[in-house]
C-alpha cells in the first residue's frame, strides 16, 4: 500500500450485502454486483430505489455513498454515509468512506474520528490503519503514526507502504539505520515501487552513504528514466559525493521532465557552481526563483554567485540580499553579508552592530563570530576578539556549527 492514501480499488471496503435476510436481499446483492462490475450509475439507481423503499437500511445507504463517490458525488456520498452510521453505528465500511471523503476536504478532525470509530469495530483492515496512520502524521502527531503503521505490518508483514512510513519517521529521530532497513524491506517487498526506491535512497543519503544511494538508483534507471523525482534524487546522491557534472546531467533531467520543480532548478544551479560554472548557475537560481519568488534561501545563493563573480557585481549580490531579508529580516546568511560589505566599506561599528545581533540572535552560527573576532580585532578589542575565537574553537569541538538550511548540499 503505498501513495499518501491508499488509492483505486482500495479507497472503497468490500462489497458484501451481510446480514440481507429478506426479499431485499437480492436488490442488495444486485446493488453490489453493479458496483464490482464499475456500473455505478446503474447501481445508484437501485440503491436510490431500496433507501426510498426502505429508509432504514444502513447498507442501502453505504450504497448509495459508494456509488456516489465514484460519480464524482462527494456531497451526496458523505450524506449518505452519516446517514448508514446512524442507522448502524456496528458496521465500519461508511466509517472508513466518510473519514476518506473528510480527509479529502482538508476536515482531519473528523476524519481523524470517523477512523477511530471504525477501527474501534474492525481493527484488522489494513488500509484503514494504513490511511489513519497518515492522517494522524498529517496533524503532526509521529509516535501515534507509528503505532498505526506497525499495527498495519501487524495485519500484513508484506505492507510496503507502511515499511516506507517507517522509514521516514525513523529519518525523522536520525535512526538512520532503522531509517535504511524499513525502506530496505520495502523495496525487496514492493521492487517495482517509485516511492520503495527513492525511500531507500533517502535514507541512504541522509546517513551519508551516496555511494550506496547511487548504485542503488543507477541500477533503476531503464526502470524509473521517466521520473523527475528519480533524477531529482539520484542528483542529491551525485552531488553530495563531488560528482558535479553527473550531478548536472541529472538535474537537468529532472527539470526537463518537471520544469516547475523549484528545487531541481536550484539544485541544477547549485551543481553547475559546483563546476565553476557561474552564468550557469546564476541563469539555474533565477529559474528558481521564478518558480517560488518567495523562498530567500534561492536569493542567498544568488548573491553568493554575485560574490563570487567579484567587486564589479556588488550592486547585484546587495540587491539580492536585500529581497532576502525583506523575505526574512532574521536571515543570518544574508545579515552576515551586509556585516562583512560595511566591514569593507570602514563602518567597523556598524558591523559590529550586525554582527552582535547574529550571534545573539544565533549563538552556533560560527562565521559570524569569526567575523565578528576580525571587527573586534581592528577595533582593538582584544579580549572581546579572544572570547569569539574561544567561542569558535568550542563548537566546532562539539560539533554544534550551525547545519546549512536543507538542499544547499554542501
């Protein structure tokens, strides 16, 4: 079972007319019949006919919510499912259709219910666990998310998708071990899976085995070529082990198949800096920042090519800079740059100022208080300088210098 809700023949229960004892029972199997063999309007009509018939009967009315759905009816499906909950609040199958119907609305709260009551009577189905289990991720709620999904694996050890959701819960809480052999189990289990593969490539490149990530997609490739997100992936791995030019084969792939990924045209950028390739990359995150105006971390990187193209393109690095802290007036990189300009430009106090208000404002972000030790240094604050350089020695020591912001891959 994998996707983010367990999709097609799986979104509806199976059709049994149980516990049918009268003359009805054969307008209800003819009902069922209609729905296997994909006659849903056929099938609305009858059960339309049994609820007028018949008001009461809750599994007429499942009926009508199934056929409904299938014809593109969500109003009139959910009706119909509360509708056979409450007339038979013991059969799970309207449950479990209504919490699908809320879910696709965005109303997690009571899809979130109509999951725990359904689960509360049959809780062996396997999709519905499956599907409760991303909900309750989707309000943020982890531990409980993998209760579900290992209550999924209790019903079916062969769950891919569960396996998957594992594995990224475990990358959640830096298991990366437990991270590699969830998505492992999950690829051996489900080898023609997109999701599988790239959720074992993940973990590989989050517990820094890129090699493993790599020969891992490349053996995929004839199978997956089609795919940004496998590109996209396979790049990461390229990228994060030097292999810059591959790195921009792959990029450029995945962009070509998705020209609105914001994160492959930064990533392509990225890796055509990696080159020395700098009207490449400045072209790369310009591209990006078409696709997402509002993501500072793609003008960061474009005032770093600005930067590195030299004094002549100060003007463009500072106007980049600028639109990122008017994204983000509390963006360290970007403030970090405007210290060192007006170091450059002799306002050490003014510097100092900038700089003072990083290290506060972040106190492992170790470049500002090397630079912050340089200003004190030409100020002649000697002990100051001194306490920053302590400071600097101390966290690279403890290993807490600041993490890059994600996908900068560096």
């Amino acid at each position: 079972m994998l996707g983010a809700f367990a999709a097609g023949t799986c979104l509806l229960f199976l059709l049994r007319a149980q516990g049918a004892q009268s003359a009805g029972a054969d307008t209800l199997g003819a009902i069922a019949r209609d729905l296997e063999a994909n006659r849903y309007r056929e099938a609305l009509a009858k059960a339309g006919r049994r609820v007028r018939e018949s008001p009461d009967d809750a599994l007429a009315w499942t009926y009508v919510g199934m056929a409904n759905v299938r014809l593109g009816e969500a109003d009139a499906a959910l009706e119909a499912f509360e509708c056979a909950i409450a007339l038979d609040p013991r059969d799970p199958r309207p449950f479990f259709d209504a919490a699908l119907l809320y879910a696709s609305r965005n109303d997690l709260e009571k899809a979130l219910d109509r999951y725990q009551r359904g689960l509360a009577i049959d809780g062996r189905n396997e999709t519905a666990q499956f599907n409760y289990g991303r909900l309750l991720l989707l309000k943020g709620r982890r531990e409980d998310a993998e209760k579900a999904f290992r209550r999924t694996l209790e019903i079916n050890p062969r769950d891919a998708g569960a396996r998957v959701e594992l594995s990224r819960l475990a990358l959640a809480r830096n298991d990366f071990a437990g991270a590699v052999d969830s998505a492992r189990q999950a690829a051996e289990l489900s080898p023609g899976s997109l999701e599988a593969n790239l959720a074992l490539a993940e973990a590989y490149i989050s517990a820094g085995e890129n090699v493993q990530a790599m020969e891992h997609l490349e053996k995929l490739l004839p199978r997956f070529n089609k795919s940004a997100a496998f590109h996209y992936t396979l790049g990461i791995a390229q990228y994060r082990s030097k292999q810059f030019h591959p790195a921009v084969a792959s990029f450029r792939q995945a962009v070509e198949l998705d020209p609105r990924l914001d994160l492959a045209q930064f990533l392509l950028a990225s890796a055509l800096l990696g080159t020395g390739d700098l009207d490449g990359a400045e072209t790369g995150f310009n591209a990006a920042i078409a696709i997402r105006p509002d993501q500072p971390l793609y003008r960061n990187y474009l005032a770093r090519v600005y930067e590195r193209k030299g004094p002549e393109y100060r003007v463009a690095a500072l106007a980049a800079t600028r639109q990122v802290l008017r994204l983000n007036p509390a963006d360290v990189e970007a403030r970090r740059r405007m210290a060192q300009w007006a170091k450059e430009d002799g306002d050490l106090p003014r510097a100092q100022q900038i700089l003072e208000e990083i290290v506060r404002d972040e106190p492992s972000y170790s470049p500002a208080r090397v630079q912050l030790a340089v200003v004190y240094h030409r100020l002649h604050l000697r002990e100051k300088a001194e306490e920053q350089e302590r400071v600097v020695r101390r966290l690279e020591a403890d290993g807490q210098n600041r993490p890059h912001a994600p996908y900068t891959l560096e």
